[in-house]
C-alpha cells in the first residue's frame, strides 16, 4: 500500500457548459426532436443528472436522412483539397476545445480524467488531421481506379470511447467525400453533440454531418432507412448479427467491428515488469469497457505464480475513484446495465470454480463502480474464458509451449485483438502469424495510432477502421 495518501486533485468542470435540453442536429442546425421526446443523461460516478437528449423517432431519421442527402451531391463535387480544408479546421478546433471536450467526456462516461485528456481526445483530433490529409490523395491510396463515395453514412456507435468512435466513423467518411448521420449510444451523447457544435465551428456545409440521439430503436431506424447507403456500426456482437441480417440483400454497405475477447500472452523469457504494466494497461485501461481488451492472461507456466502475485501488488496500488481526479486509475462503470451485466458474469465465474482475487479498495457510495478484479484457475470452458465481460475483470490461463498459446489465443469466436511478450523478435513474428486476430501487439498493448488499421476476424467483424485500409468501407472502386 502506498504510504502516502494522494490528496484529491479534481479537475475543474467550469470549462464545460451543459444545457439542460438539447436538440438534434440536422441540417446544420440544433432542432426540436418532431417525436417530442426526452431522456435523461447522468454522470455515472455521481447518479446525477446532466441534461434532457431527444429521443429521436421515425421522423426525426427521415428528417437527418433528407439532410444528408441534400448535402450529399455538392460535398461530393467540391475540390477534395477544398473538403481536406473543413476537416482540417474540424481537428484544429478539437485542439483548441480539448479540455472542454475531455471533461465532458468524463463527466458523461466516467473514465478518468488522464485517460480522455490524454487519449481519447488527443487521438480523436488526429483521426482529423490524419484523413484530412488524405482527402486529396485519394488516387495514391487507390492507384490507377477512381474511388467515389457511397453516398450517406449511417453511423452507430458505442458508449466506450464515445468521441473517438465519432472520430473512427465521421473521419474517413467525410473524407471520401460522403455525408453521414451518427447516432452516438445512449448513455454518451454529450460530446457527440458538443461535436455538432465544432462542425458549426467549422463552417461546415449544412447536412454534411447530422447527429440523432436516441437508444436501441432508434439506431435500428436510422440503419434500416432506405436512404442510406451504407451502414458503420460499433458495439455488441448481438446487434451486429442482427443489423447484418436486416441489411440482407438491401444493397446496402455494411461495416461492422464488435466485440473481442483478447488474450495477452506472456512468456517466460518477457521482462515481467513491463509485462505487468501491460496487462494492468490491456484489461483495466478504461474500467475494461474495451473492445480489444486483454480479458484473457494466458501466462507460460514456469513464471505464472510469480507474474500473478507481481500483478496482484501492482493491483492494490491502483486508485479506484472520481474520473474527473487527475490521479484516478480506475473510473466509474458506464452504466447500472453494464454493472449489472459485469456482476453477473463474475458471479458465473465464482460459481464454475475459478478462483477470485479483488484489490481491496473502498467503492464510492453513489455511482457504479467496481474493484479491479483477476480470475485464477480459468479452464477454457469457463464462460469467464469465453464471454465478453467488458469490466474490469481478468482471467488468468496457463501454457507451456507456443502452440498451446496459439491454440489458446484462437479458441474464441471472436478475433479482434492479441498481444505477446517475450524477449525473442523471431517468437513474435511467429505468433502474430499464427493468432486470428485484428491487430497483435508485441511487448505493448491498446496502443493505437491513427494510420494503423484496427478491426477483426470472425464475430469481431469485418471492415477496418484507421489507416489507408480505413478509406476502403467507403468509396465504390472504379
Ligand atoms: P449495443 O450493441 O446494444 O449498443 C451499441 C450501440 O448500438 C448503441 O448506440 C445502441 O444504441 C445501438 N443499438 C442497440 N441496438 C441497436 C439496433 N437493434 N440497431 C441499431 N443500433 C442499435 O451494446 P450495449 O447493449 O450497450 O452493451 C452490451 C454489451 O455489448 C456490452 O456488455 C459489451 O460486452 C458489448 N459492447 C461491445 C462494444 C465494442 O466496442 N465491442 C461496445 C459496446 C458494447
Ligand atoms: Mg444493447
């Protein structure tokens, strides 16, 4: 246990203003929801409530829908230099409001503080900069074919990384010279429609980007009007099976990156420190709501017992607590849903007979929280072994040989992401070969960088976002 207490260190929220209704974003404009419904957004950590989101409905789609194809036929036509320019401003203004946009981050999603205004938004602005620059050099990225946009983008995204999601989604798109409409989660809309704000900021042409907020039902509107073009969604397997189904035979492009169930896999020969740090990094980074988290520890067996009791010290120096404090490690759970949906799986764990290890920590009387959490004695049948948890839960597996890894690593019907550690460059090259999966990182984890294309293998989904490979969903090649 550290000696030393840290004292609190929040950070100030004046930067931000929320309302207390807001509109959609339509046309260019904040408008009125035409369903007439609201819902509330709450701060996680705190229970309280931020602010009244319309809830839009069939109309509100229709009415986006229109918007973006209104806009769809000039944005198209203008210089793609010209286009490069908006974005450019776009990432410029997401510099200058980093603060203000990392606050609210964090007031509405509950990760720490460190981590929106260190990475989410950081990497958001370079999402900009770096399709920015490819807005113009399209015939490099596609030699000797013509690349023309599909038309109008119906983007949803999840709650994790909700303004890095926009980024990932609006970036390319807008690039290529489409129009969109993105539907941010639920539980996260505030920074998406504070983004609405910096395309006003921009000077962006009216319609190009329109936001509508809304849950579940909404989303399966706005995907399955027959003014869009093509579909880009990020989130649970579940709905990601299902909209792949509705969109059958629509004609309809489709874009799809959903869950992951990484194994990061440590060999005896890595330097244990390091790797102790990257597992902290790869499962707790963000409470564990990642879709490319290390969930699954598969460690070589002579170094288990040592690498699980390094990790078990490292875990009771972890600070669990308010987001917005500049030393907080661990921040709030998302939502009474995903704690629920975390309790849940962890209950199941205790109960096939894995053992459980919690770093002892005090949780905050308000909000949803939940401790640093590590699995011993998983078997492979484990449904801990098997099932996204998407929480700050880790569940330790052994082998002894690199086959036994890869075997290990692959036995899961998802393939989004993997990590290795060991001392030995050819044992790396011979790994990333062999695991299925999306992107492998060898002696880091959860790192990302915008010109690196980032995406999965079976029920992971299929498309790629970053990087040239992320300009392909699209443009139609011709
Ligand atoms: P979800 O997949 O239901 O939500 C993601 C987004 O899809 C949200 O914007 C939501 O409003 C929208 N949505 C929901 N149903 C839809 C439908 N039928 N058609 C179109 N859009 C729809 O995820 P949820 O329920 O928030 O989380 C459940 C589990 O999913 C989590 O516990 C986690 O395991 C996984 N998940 C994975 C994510 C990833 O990035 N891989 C992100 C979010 C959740
Ligand atoms: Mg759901």
């Amino acid at each position: 246990m550290p000696r030393w207490d840290y004292a609190p260190a929040p950070e100030a929220t004046d930067i931000v203003t929320v309302k207390d209704t807001y509109g959609l974003f339509i046309g260019g404009e904040e408008v009125e929801p035409l369903s007439g419904d609201y819902f509330k957004t709450i701060n996680p950590a705190t229970e309280e409530v931020l602010a009244a989101i319309p809830e839009a409905g069939l109309e509100d789609i229709e009415a986006a829908v229109a918007a973006a194809r209104k806009a769809a036929g000039t944005w198209a036509a203008i210089a793609p230099a010209d286009r490069a320019k908006y974005l450019f401003r776009i990432a410029r203004a997401m510099q200058e409001r980093q603060r203000e946009l990392a606050v609210l981050e964090t007031m509405n999603g509950g990760k720490p503080i460190k981590e929106s205004r260190d990475i989410d938004v950081p990497l958001a602005g370079a999402h900009f900069f770096y399709y920015a620059g490819w807005a113009d050099k399209l015939e490099f990225a596609f030699p000797g074919r013509n690349a023309e946009p599909l038309g109008v983008c119906a983007q949803v995204i999840p709650w994790n990384f909700p303004l890095l999601m926009l980024a990932w989604k609006i970036a390319p798109a807008l690039a290529t010279g489409n129009t969109v409409v993105l539907k941010p989660a639920e539980t996260t809309p505030l920074t998406a429609l504070l983004f609405a704000q910096i395309c006003h900021q921009a000077g962006l042409p009216a319609g190009v980007v329109n936001i509508v907020t809304g849950a579940g039902e909404t989303g399966a509107a706005l995907v399955n009007h027959p003014g869009v073009d093509k579909v880009a969604f990020t989130g649970s397997t579940e709905v990601g099976k299902q909209i792949q189904r509705s969109l059958a035979g629509s004609g309809k492009h489709l874009s799809l990156e959903l869950g992951g169930k990484a194994a990061n896999i440590v060999f005896a020969d890595a330097p244990l420190d390091q790797a102790v740090e990257g597992i902290v990094n790869g499962i707790f980074f963000n409470q564990g709501h990642v879709c490319c988290a290390g969930s699954r520890l598969l460690l070589q067996e002579s170094i288990a017992t040592r690498v699980v009791s390094k990790l078990k010290r490292r875990l009771s120096t972890l600070r669990l607590g308010d987001p917005l404090d500049k030393n907080t490690d661990i921040g709030a759970i998302n939502s009474r849903a995903q704690l629920d949906k975390i309790k849940e799986l962890v209950g199941v764990g205790v109960d096939e007979g894995a053992e459980l290890y919690q770093a002892p920590c005090e949780l905050p009387e308000h909000g949803f929280w939940f401790p640093p959490t590590v699995f011993t004695g998983v078997s492979q049948s484990h449904r801990i072994a098997q099932e996204e948890i998407f929480g700050p839960v880790l569940s330790v597996l052994t082998f002894r040989t690199e086959d036994e890894a890869v075997e290990k690593a692959n036995n899961t019907p998802y393939g989004l992401s993997a990590g290795v550690w060991t001392d030995k460059g050819s044992r790396i090259l011979w790994m990333a070969d062999r695991l299925k999966a999306g992107v492998v990182w060898a002696n880091t984890f959860n790192r990302f960088d915008p010109a690196s294309p980032f995406g999965g293998f079976k029920e992971s989904g299929f498309g790629r976002e970053g990087g040239r490979h992320g300009l392909e969903p699209y443009v139609r090649l011709t």
